[in-house]
C-alpha cells in the first residue's frame, strides 16, 4: 500500500500514477475538496481563480485533460497574446522575438545594445544571485524593466534574494543553456515560443475534481494526517480521526511547514530543513473593469516597485472572462502588505490599477495565498534526505508550476512503483 498525503494537484497526479501502474494507493487530503491551491468558485456572475489564473497547455497537459474527459470544459488563450510591463507611466509590450526587441518602446536603445553584449558575457558563477546573474548578462536596464519583474513574479520574489544555484540552474541546465541565453534563444529562431495558456469553463479547479473523480474511492478527503511513525519495515499513517493507514510507502505532497511537522519525530533533520524554507504572503483582488486592454496582463517594473501592485492577468483577455481582472499586491517586496484588511487591499488595488491603466475598476474578491519564494534558505534543503519508504514530491523540492508537478508526479510515481525501495532524496541544489 503506497499513502499519498495531500490532494493538490502533485498528490492527485501522483494517484493517477499509480492507479496506472496497477498498485493499491489512496490519496489523503486534510479539506474537504481536491485541489489544494487550485481554487475556483462563482462570484457575481464571475468565474473566479484564487491559486494559478492559466496553465501552459504542454503535452503532458493535454494528454491528462483527455484522460480524465475536460476536452470539452478546456478554454485555450487565443494566439498572439504577449505580456506588459508598466514603467515609466505607460503599460509597454514586451516583444517575444529579437526582431520585436529592435522596435519596442520597452527598452530605451542604450538598453538594448547593452542587452545584445549577452554572449560575450560568462555563464553562472558560483554562489550568484539571481539579480546579479541577468544584470552581469543583459545589463541593468534590462533586468530592472523586463527580467527581474517576469522571473521574481513567478516566486513573488526578490531576484536579489535568490541564488542561481538554488532556483535557476536546474532550469538552465534543463534546457541546455550553457553561457548565452541569447545564443540560444537565436538557435530557436530568435523567439519565445510558450504553449498557448489555457484553463476550463469553470475554473482551473475542474482539472483536480476531474482527477479525483477518477481515483473514486482511492481519494479521501476530510482525512487529515497527523504522524508519521515506523512499524517494523512499514509506516504508519495516523489520522487527526485516529484512522490507521499501514504503508510501504509514503509521499508527502504538503507544503514544507506542514511537512517539516509530519517529519518531525521520523527524520528530525528533515523537518529542521524543511521548516527554514521561506514562503511568501500574497494578496489577491479580483476587478471588474471596462477596458480595452489586451494581451495576457501586465507586470510593475522594478523601477515602480514603490506600488503595492506586483501585476496583474487580463483573465477578460485570456479567456474571454468579460470585465475580469486579477490583481497581485505584497509578495517579497511588501512582505507586510498580505495582512492589511479586506478594505485596505481593495482600496490599493483599485488605486494601482487606475493607475497603471487608466481603467476604473471594482473589487469583487480579495483573498491571500503562500507560494514557496525558492531564495536563499532553500540552502537548508541541501543533503536533505529521508529514510527509506518516505518520498517527497512537491513545488518546494522541484518546479513549482503546474507542468513541473506533472513531471515530478510521474517520476516519483515510476520510481516508487516500480524500483527498488528507496527514499527520494530531494537535491534542488547546484
Ligand atoms: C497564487 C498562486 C498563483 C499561481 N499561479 C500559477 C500559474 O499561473 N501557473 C502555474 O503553472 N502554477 C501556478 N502556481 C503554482 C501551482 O499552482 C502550485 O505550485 C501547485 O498547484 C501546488 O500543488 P501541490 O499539490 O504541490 O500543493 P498544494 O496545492 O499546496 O496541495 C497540498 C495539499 O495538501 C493538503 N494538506 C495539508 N496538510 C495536510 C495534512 N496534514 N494531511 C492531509 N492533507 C494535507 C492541503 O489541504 C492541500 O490540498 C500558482 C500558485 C499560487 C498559490
């Protein structure tokens, strides 16, 4: 019997998995719903998203929607739509190929031809931060207006607290960039070329209730563990309702604080790794606006990074939400921003988004989330290693994004089906 623990998206996926290989699994998942982060509801006519807004629709995203039958519910963005960075007072495009770059107003020139010097420039060196890496490479307008704000949104984090052996060499080496990424991104045909986004009619919670529909029986909500303990060469599960799960294996999908607790009697060292893993606190507004804006959203560049406002996604452009849009405030550059009131973030949100866009807008939702921030403590995950039958898969030991916990399911999934007992042994690091 294999447990899983949580039923997020990495916990469904990873009982999909099994349910493939043939092995008796259950899925145990603390709420009352599939999920996780992945939330979606119904608020004044409007389709509503409180975790991720889009997923790139990669093939192991549209293999699993047919599996489990959402071809009909998938929603995909139409082609062509680009992101913005406002700076300077004005949203500008940021182009998705070099010959773009040439004429786009995002950049002034001595930034760009600042940017062209890329390849002559070396590759990662040792203990470098994330900020340091880009602007040594692109320069710093650059990184301020462009590179910083993309890759610190997708962690709500500051790029000057993440080290590039922690958080973006396993990316490069993934796809085999070596010294340049312009040289690079020029072999591909000078342009970035993302999966188009999508999502489902009702929201991106359609896809785990589809999941766990599938695994019928074998997905158990309500079921909260509490400890983890040995019993003999097996482990025991308890449950906060005193229910016993007898395991060979366990994989724990839970965020890295619930997890460092569910660790702490069976392998101590883990859980001091894991509760020194940093998370940060993001707001979240949801506006109905009357705009003609276009594209996939926006991002605030670093030079406007006064504004509480981090970004916000055109879920009206996207996915034809009419008036729809999601404002993103605090995250690392406002650490303390998340814990102001329902009223206040309102207010701020609506503030920011006239004035980066130009729109009137009004609130409709304003909820709070917690995203790994993957900076600097992710060094306390180094050596980080469990005893055997204990594995861990989750967006705080890999890719956090939706097809990262794809990947990691089916890998976790093989491994612990199929191979030789063992723990998985997470190295994020180097
Ligand atoms: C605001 C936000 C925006 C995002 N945007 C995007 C995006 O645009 N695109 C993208 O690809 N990704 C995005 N992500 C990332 C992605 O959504 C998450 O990394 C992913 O959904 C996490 O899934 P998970 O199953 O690993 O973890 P979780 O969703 O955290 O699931 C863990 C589960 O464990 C359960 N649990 C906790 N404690 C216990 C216990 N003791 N016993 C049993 N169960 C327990 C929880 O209830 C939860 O259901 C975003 C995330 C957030 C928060």
């Amino acid at each position: 019997m294999i447990v899983v623990v949580g039923g997020g998206i990495t916990g469904l996926s990873l009982g999909r998995e099994f349910e493939r290989q043939g092995v008796e699994f259950v899925v145990l998942e603390a709420s009352d719903r599939a999920g996780g982060v992945i939330r979606s509801a119904d608020v004044d006519g409007h389709t509503l998203d409180w975790g991720p807004q889009r997923i790139r629709l990669t093939g192991d995203l549209e293999s699993l929607v047919k599996d489990v039958g959402l071809e009909d519910e998938l929603i995909t963005a139409p082609e062509g739509l680009g992101i913005s960075v406002y700076r300077d007072g004005k949203l500008r495009a940021i182009p998705y190929s070099l010959a773009g770059f040439a004429t786009a107003d995002v950049l002034p020139l001595r930034s760009k031809l600042r940017a062209l010097l890329e390849p002559f420039t070396a590759g990662p060196r040792p203990g470098e931060k994330v900020s340091e890496y880009f602007t040594r490479k692109f320069g710093r307008g650059t990184y301020e207006t462009i590179i910083g704000p993309l890759y610190g949104g997708l962690y709500s984090t500051d790029p000057a607290d993440m080290e590039v052996d922690l958080s973006l060499a396993h990316v490069l080496r993934q796809f085999k960039i070596g010294r340049s990424l312009l040289l690079h991104l020029l072999r591909r045909g000078g342009r970035i070329s993302p999966p188009p986004a999508c999502t489902f009619r009702d929201g991106m919670q359609a896809l785990p209730e589809a999941l766990a529909r599938r695994l019928g029986q074998r997905f158990r909500s309500r079921s909260r563990v509490r400890s983890l303990e040995h019993a003999g060469d097996d482990w025991r599960v308890i449950l906060e309702d005193e229910t016993v799960f007898d395991a060979h294996d366990v994989v724990l999908t839970t965020p890295a604080h619930v997890t460092a607790g569910l660790l702490r009697a069976a392998a101590p060292d883990a859980a001091d790794a894991a509760s020194a893993l940093k998370y940060n606190r993001l707001a979240m507004v949801h506006l109905e606006a009357e705009t003609d804006l276009r594209g996939n959203g926006f991002k605030v560049s670093f030079e406007d990074r006064h504004l509480a406002l981090g970004g916000v996604t055109f879920n009206d452009s996207l996915f034809s939400r009419k008036n729809l849009y999601t404002a993103y405030l605090g995250g690392g550059w406002h650490p303390d921003l998340a814990d102001r009131d329902d009223d206040t973030l309102a207010r701020v949100a609506v503030e920011d988004f006239r004035l980066t866009t130009g729109f009137d807008a009004r609130p409709l939702s304003v909820d709070r989330a917690e995203i790994p921030a993957w900076d600097t403590s992710w060094r306390a995950l180094d050596g980080f290693a469990l005893p055997d039958g204990l594995h861990v898969a989750a967006n705080w030991t890999e890719r956090p994004g939706i097809p990262g916990r794809l990947s990691q399911a089916r890998r976790v999934a093989r491994a612990v089906a199929t191979g030789p007992r063992a723990s998985t042994v997470v190295s994020t690091v180097g």
